[in-house]
C-alpha cells in the first residue's frame, strides 16, 4: 500500500508564529509528504508572505 501523508495547517492572524510550527514538522515528514497546506483564513497580518518565504528558504515545492 503507497500511503500519502497531507498535512493540514490552520492560520489566522499567525505571521508571528507559523514558522515555529512549520520548524516542528520534522524534515523526513516534510520531504516524503504528499503535500503541507496552510490555510490562511484571510489574516490581516503578514501570514501567507511568511509561508510562502519559508517555503523558498527551505525549498519546500509541495508546501502551499
């Protein structure tokens, strides 16, 4: 059997600390995971650009 794991991430308002709770995601589980979604539920703050620079700092293609 080919399990695929997906990690699901709700955000609000969390620029301050979605990168800790990215960084806790061991780096084995973000390499085989199928995908790692943050859903950013239309914060007010600077959420979405902090994701996006952390996936091109850790060059993470399968997080959005």
């Amino acid at each position: 059997m080919n399990e695929r794991l997906m990690i699901h991430i709700p955000a609000y308002n969390a620029e301050k600390t979605i990168v800790s709770v990215l960084d806790r995601i061991p780096e084995e589980i973000k390499l085989k995971a199928a995908e790692i979604v943050v859903f950013d539920n239309h914060s007010e703050d600077k959420t979405s650009e902090v994701v996006m620079e952390y996936k091109k700092k850790n060059n993470l293609s399968k997080l959005s």
